[in-house]
C-alpha cells in the first residue's frame, strides 16, 4: 500500500492504497462517496464519470496513483439534495431519472461540458454527452435537463 | 355517509382490542362480505388486515407498507401519491416501506406492471377504510354525524371545531382489522394528490450521491466478495490451485464447491484481482454444446419443442392464398447499468440479505432451499439497484453473497458482479419465432388470420434453488426446475400471441420450448415485445397488399372504443394524414404506426413515429414519436410519461441494435462494446406522449406498453423509408447496409 494525498471536492484526503486501484474505488469505499458508480470497470459505460483537474475522466479506468495534485469533484461536490447545483437542480426539475443509476456520471459529464462551453447547441450536448449510457431510456429528460442548466430556453419548455 | 348497521364491522372493530365503538359502518362495507370470502381489491386479497398495510404510531406518524419494490420505475412515489389521497395527508408525512420479508406484505414479484393494479388498489382501499374507521371513532367521541366531520392534514374537525387527530385515536393501537370488500375511495373528481405530476421522492439522492442503492451499503466489518464463473455454461473444472490466489493481499477466504469459485477480500479492488487471478489459476474443458452462430431461425428449430397449444381458434379459416411471413428475435439481455450487487450476512443461524431482487419472498423460499435453513431464518430486504428490466442476476448475486456469508460467518459480504458476469450469466430474453398468414377478403378486411410462437420460458424466477445460478455449480447441484408456460391471459412466449383486432376466422397456436440452449427468464414484456412486433409489422404487409393506410387499416379492425381513440389520438398528433415524405437528400425518411393493448387486458398504447435511414451506413434513427396511452385512471402523469419515453428508447435499443452472439461453447457478447446499446447519438429529437386519463378506471400498469409498439412502429417506418421489410430482430446496420 502506498499512501495518497488526494482533493477530492475541495477537501484534502490522506488515502492508503494499492498504487493500481482505480479512483473508483478509493472514492467509493476509502473515502465513501456515492456518487461515482461502478457500471463496467472497462471504460464502456461512464456510470462513473468524474472531474479530475476540471476533464471528465472515467474513474475506473484511472489507477490513483495517476491522479497526482489534481482536484477531483464528483456529484457531491456540486451540491446537496437541500442545496442542489444547477445541474441537479435541472435533474430534478426535468425529473431526469428513473433507476437514477447512471445520473451522477451524466452530471459530471455535463458539468466538464458546460465548465467548457456555458450554451452548448443540441447537438454539441448529444456528441459530448455520447460516452455515457443509460438503460432505462431517460435520454430525452437528460438532454432537457443539460439544457435547462444551461440556460436554454428549450430545456424550460 | 349515512348510516346502516353492519355488525360484521362492528365485530371487526371490537376483535381490534379496546377499540370499542358502537357504530355503523357506510353501507358499501355491508355488501357482500359475508365472512371474508368476497374477494378483496388488489393485494388486500392476499394480506387482508389494514395493520398490514398501514400503521400509526402515537405520534401520528403514519407508515404505509407495500410488498412492491422500486425499480427506478417509481412506483414508491404513485404509492405514496394513492395513501396520500385517501389519508389527507401531504405526502411528505407519509413513511413508505417496501418489500422486507420482515416488515411487508408477500406481494410475490414487481413485475407485469402489476403494482399499480396489485398494491396501489390495496392501498388506496386500506387507506380509505382506516380513514373511515378512524372518522367513526372521531364521530363516536364526539357524538355528531361521520358525515359533518372535515378532515384535512390527518385531523378531523367536528362542526363545533373539535378536533381528533389520527395519533391521538388510536393511541398506539393498530387497526388489526380484516379489511372489507368495499370501500369507499375518494372521487377522482376530489383528489388532490392523485392524478398529479408529484416529484418522485428518490430522485433528490440520487442526483446528489445520497444513499440510494444496495450498491451503497456499507456495513461494518463488510467485506467484498467476487465469484469466478465457469468460462461456459458447460465447463468442466479440470484444475484449480488456490494457493498462489490464497497468498494475495487481503484475501479473506477463497471459496470452491464444485465450480462455484469465489473470493472474499478485505478491500473491494483487492477482491476483483483476486479474483482474477483465481480465474487464472483454474482450467477448465469446455464442451461443443451450442449451434454457434446459427441465425434467429435456425436457433428457434434447435431447441425442442412441447405440444403445440392453441390459444385461438374462431370461425374457419378459408381456402385461398394466403400471404405469409415469419418474424424472429434473438436472444437478448436486460442489460443493467449497474451489475447485480447484493449484500449478505450470517449471525446466529440467521442470514440477513440486502437485495434488488423482484421478489424477496420468492427469493428467500430458494435461498431457504440452498442454504438448508428454514425460510423464517432468513430475512430479504429489497434495497434498490440499477434498473433491472425484468428477472436479471438480482437474485443470482443474493445467492452468491449468501453462500460467502455462510463460508465466513459473522461479517457482512458485498458481492457485486462485473460487467463480464452481468453481460454473460444474467438470465436473457428467450429467442423466438413467429409465423403469420393471412388474408384480405374484397371488403379490404382480413378474411383468415393463422399465427405460431415458437418461445422458450419468460420465467426462471426463483422460488426454486435450482433457479439460482450458484445452486447449479455447487458439488452437490441443484437442478433447475421443469419450466412450465405462463398461462393466458397473461401468457408468457405467446403474451399478446393474439391480437386485439376483430378477426372473424383467426387460430393462434403457441409452441412451447421448456429449455432454451442458454438460460432464459422475464425481460420487460416478455413474448409481448416480439409477438408485437411480428403482428404489426404483418398488419403492415397486409394493409400494403390491399393499398390501405396502416391507420384507417388498424381502425377498421377495432371495436373496442378506448383502443380506437388512442389510435386516433396517436395519429392525430403525429400529424399522420398531414404528413408528406420529406426531401430525400437529407436522408430516407419514412412513417411508421403501431398499436397494442399490453397483454390484451392492460394498458393500450398506439405509436406513430419517424424514422431516418441512412442507406450507406444502414443506420437507423427515430427522428421523432408520438404515442398516445391510456393506462385507466393516471396516479401520476409524469410517472407514466417517464415509463413511455423509457419504454420508447429501450425498445428502440433492442429493435436496432440488441443480440447475444455466441460460439460453439460459449456466450461471445460480453461488454458493451460487443453488445452495444443506443447512445445519444441515435436517440429521437422528440418524444411526445398523450395521456387518456380515465379517473375511476382500474390502474392498468404503464412500464409495459410501449416496447411492443415502438418495434412494430419502427420496423414499418423502416420499410416507408427505403422498401426494405425486416422481418429478423435486430434491425441493424448489417441487416440494412447495402439492401434498400
């Protein structure tokens, strides 16, 4: 085990981990952060998609020992369920979920992507957006909702 | 509400205990209620007393139970919405509990969009009989009518502004009282919470990393368990050296019965290497067992076939040609985000297991059956997953944490499979294949229909340790049990075999396969998503033969009014006789419709919808769909909206892209990236959903309803667009490229 000073969401984290573990991991279990998912573990799927240094990144494919002095943010980092960010502000107003499993990572997604390019057209979130899957079909309330934060007429609509 | 004695109540209130009253109860309670053998609305026929279904402490906290679990569908919040209503209270002060063997109703499985039908009509009937019960004591106590009391929030208001608040009548008493047949819910016409777009309750937590899935249980002392799964279904283990994987760090224990292979690990990435390193160390002969890359077809004829059973024969079919077609669908999987994830733990003798399983009571009957416990020792716990779609590894994974919780006694074991296991052990949706004649006779309607099904099982659900994956890899094996046809109405391989036209001469013949050469159980719709598909898609071969619109053709075969009007509604906001081809240079682009009323006796759901074509590519995109639905009475529009529009996209996922692909020995299709599914890139500009709301009509269901249709819709838009009629499920690149 090798010890790691990460930044995860504005805070420092002293972690003890096997150089090779994934981010994934050591968010979810070591530091006990809900909201990166395990999907595939293969780079496929994007459940757990995070920022590290400001770029979406997915975690399981990144081994901690490659995350250096880089800040990482997750969902919780944007917010709370009584204080939400925007973007899961218009999450819940658009109700862009149903099993809600691969939410956290369409937010950090969107999040690099509107960090980037604050109103982004349809077809720049969808191109941006393509990396990660949903299985229950809810792509139409995520697309509105991406909007919505970003302050498109259309995701009010 | 009037008065008219009913002793049969006035028993029931006295055997609560001190609740002793002299009332009457409202007349419908009298009605046929003779002893309780009526039947009682929805799953109160099962769990008949109101303390099962609600509970009140002295505090006035008010609990609701239901035997149902969410499944990102959102049925804990329609739940919530329907209590809400008949209680009068916000639905913020309403506690919900789902399937707990210990704490709910045996509601058996969330499946065949039952739960609004089953719980939600349980609910709504135990709520409106313990506010009534709870009004007959407020009016006992203060001695006015029933009927003057006002109730708003919880409390009731007498005329001369005394007040009762549910806590305070029953002081911590439960109203342990059988329920009756009759009720007297709210009127649609008054509700308040019901029939509204209400916020669905889980979502907050899960947008901001809040506790919301079995995935996030973290117990203490958990340790992480992963199972090494044979590399085919017919693998033998020649050798296995667990010393070297057994040295590892943090390995906890490593665990061999037979072929079930697994590791317990003391940190969650040290049980993945673990376990890969198990994997490498075992050897394993894998016998030829399959057809390997047989087409649909020819893997529907491989597997045997039980004595055809005929679920329609009406008039006589007439001589004459008769226009002929065959439709067949792969296997294919449920697909989970997230793979099935389950936590276990053995104290005492007794195991406690954290599970998404459908159905915790069925589950814990098998685990019952594979631990050698008796069943009250073992209590399931339903806790969310990711979206299942039907009988997934939910229960496979509980079996795999309760056999390491038995290897290591006293800690909590979390085993989660990975994407390898989900993509190739989950049970999948069964191959199929359907045959179609029919004829047009001169009044431009059909004259003769004739259909065959050929299916293996929809249901491998456990009940049975033999329907556990673990169970079948043991040293000492489980069998899976004989699989049997799930009858009709409801059916199973031939649900909605039998379409919902009026067709005067008209045989329906489902072939039932009891194995298919892979393990097959429930995706969402079951036979409903293929037979769907073939009946429509046929309804289009013929409306072409005869020069029809697929519309006018539709309508001319329905006779039930409510079918007729979501046709209508469907193409109306498509803007289907409007519509005129768009100019070819962007694209081919053709129309397509379909319609179904789910299982024959549930929801109705009709679909128009566009599709683009690219002919070089051969890829498909809907570009935009309209669907009109009629689910009986809407507890929460944007609920079914949400179930529509998902519904919609799945089915676009399967019908485009979706097929298990194996060899000779083994299952091929492991990732995404070999099994893909749609991404942004191909889903629709637009969805629109019309909702026929009918307040005071049955709950009908809604996450059903649209797969059928939507593949219907799109394989005849497909053929609108470029003249191309698929008729082999999926439609993909390869099936178009090059053809049209």
């Amino acid at each position: 085990m090798t010890t790691y000073q990460l930044s995860v969401n504005g805070r420092g984290h002293s972690v003890d981990a096997d150089p090779d573990t994934p981010l994934l991991y050591v968010l979810r279990n070591d530091l006990q952060l809900n909201g990166a998912k395990f999907g595939c573990g293969l780079g496929q799927c994007g459940a757990c998609t995070v920022l590290v240094g400001g770029e979406a990144v997915l975690s399981c494919l990144m081994p901690v020992a490659a995350v250096g002095a880089r800040k990482v943010r997750t969902v919780e980092g944007l917010g709370t369920a009584d204080a939400p960010g925007r973007l899961q502000q218009a999450f819940i107003a658009e109700q862009a979920a149903q099993c809600g499993y691969c939410i956290a990572g369409m937010i950090m997604r969107a999040e690099a992507l509107l960090a980037r390019k604050p109103s982004p057209t349809d077809a720049e979130i969808r191109r941006h957006m393509a990396p990660n899957l949903c299985r229950c079909g809810t792509h139409m309330r995520i697309l509105r909702a991406v909007k919505r934060a970003a302050g498109s007429p259309e995701g009010k609509a | 509400m009037s008065a008219a004695p009913s002793s049969p109540a006035r028993r029931r209130i006295l055997a609560a205990g001190s609740l002793t009253l002299a009332f009457s109860m409202v007349p419908a309670w009298g009605q046929g209620g003779k002893g309780g053998k009526a039947k009682l609305p929805g799953s109160l026929d099962k769990a008949p007393m109101l303390d099962a279904w609600i509970r009140i402490d002295a505090g006035g906290r008010v609990t609701v139970y239901t035997g149902k679990a969410e499944l990102g569908q959102g049925i804990k919040t329609a739940l919530l919405q329907v209590a809400a209503e008949e209680l009068q209270l916000a639905p913020a002060r309403l506690s919900l509990v789902t399937a707990d063997t210990a704490l709910t109703p045996d509601e058996g499985y969330t499946a065949g969009s039952h739960s609004m039908q089953d719980s939600g009509t349980a609910l709504r009937h135990a709520c409106a009989q313990a506010r009534d019960v709870l009004a007959e004591m407020t009016a006992q106590r203060f001695g006015v009518p029933a009927a003057s009391l006002a109730l708003r929030e919880g409390v009731f208001a007498a005329p001369d502004g005394r007040r009762a608040n549910y806590g305070e009548l029953l002081a911590g008493k439960q109203l342990h009282l059988r329920a009756s047949p009759a009720s007297a819910p709210r009127l649609p016409a008054a509700h308040t919470v019901a029939g509204k777009s209400l916020a669905r309750v889980d979502i907050p937590a899960k947008v901001t990393g809040g506790r919301a899935y079995v995935q996030d249980l973290r117990l203490p002392g958990m340790v992480h368990g992963r199972v090494v799964r044979p590399p085919s279904p017919g693998a033998r283990l020649l050798s296995l050296d667990v010393q070297a994987v057994a040295r590892l760090p943090g390995v906890l224990k490593v665990v061999r019965d037979g072929r079930f292979l697994a590791v317990i690990a003391d940190g969650e990435y040290r049980a993945v290497k673990a376990a890969a390193a198990l994997a490498q160390a075992a050897r394993w002969q894998m016998p030829a067992e399959f057809p390997g890359g047989a087409g649909n077809a020819a893997l529907v004829a491989a597997q045997p076939t039980a004595q055809p059973e005929t679920i329609l024969e009406r008039g006589a079919l007439p001589a004459g040609p008769m226009l002929r077609a065959s439709y067949t669908r792969p296997f294919q999987l449920h697909g989970s985000i997230g793979p099935s994830c389950a936590v276990a733990q053995l104290v005492q003798g007794r195991y406690t297991v954290w599970t998404h399983s459908q159905g915790v009571f069925p589950l814990r009957a098998a685990l019952a059956e594979l631990l050698g416990t008796d069943k009250e020792q073992i209590r399931c716990i339903h806790t969310e997953g990711s979206g299942c779609y039907g009988h997934n590894a939910a229960d496979d994974v509980a079996a795999d944490a309760a056999l390491l919780a038995r290897a290591l006694p006293g800690r909590p074991v979390r085993v989660q499979w990975m994407r390898e296991d989900e993509h190739g052990w989950e049970p999948f949706g069964p191959p199929m294949r359907a045959e179609v004649q029919g004829a047009l006779g001169p009044d431009g309607r059909i004259a003769a229909w004739q259909y065959a099904v050929w299916s293996a099982p929809h249901n491998a659900r456990p009940g049975k340790a033999g329907n556990l994956l673990a169970a079948t890899h043991l040293e000492k094996p489980f069998a899976p049990p004989p699989a049997k046809p799930i009858p009709q109405p409801e059916g199973g391989g031939d649900r909605n075999a039998i379409p919902y036209y009026v067709l005067p001469n008209a045989r329906v013949v489902h072939h039932f396969q009891p194995q298919a050469i892979l393990r097959t159980s429930a995706v969402r719709s079951l036979g409903a998503y293929c037979n769907v598909f073939a009946i429509e898609s046929f309804m289009d071969e013929l409306a072409a033969s005869g020069r029809i619109d697929p519309v006018a053709f539709r309508l001319r075969h329905l006779d039930d009014p409510r079918a007729i009007e979501v046709v209508r509604t469907a193409a109306a906001r498509f803007g289907w006789d409007a519509w005129r081809r768009p100019d070819p240079r962007h694209g081919r682009r053709g129309r397509g419709f379909a319609f179904a009323r789910y299982k024959n006796l549930a929801a109705y759901c009709a679909l128009a919808l566009e599709v683009e074509v690219a002919l070089d590519t051969g890829w498909v995109r809907i570009v935009r769909a309209v669907a009109a639905v009629d689910c009986g009475e809407v507890v929460n529009p944007d609920g079914v909206r949400n179930q529509i529009e998902g519904g919609i996209i799945q089915s676009a996922s399967w019908t485009l892209l979706e097929k298990v692909r194996f060899d000779d020995s083994q299952v091929l299709t492991r990732d995404w990236g070999a099994y893909p599914i749609l991404r942004f890139g191909q889903v629709p500009d637009r969805i629109e959903v019309h909702l026929l709301d009918r307040p005071g009509q049955p709950f009908l269901g809604t996450g059903e309803a649209a797969q059928g249709p939507a593949a219907g819709a799109i394989a005849n838009a497909v053929f609108d667009a470029c003249g191309l009629r698929l008729r082999d499920l999926p439609l993909d690149r390869a099936s178009v490229r090059g053809r049209a």
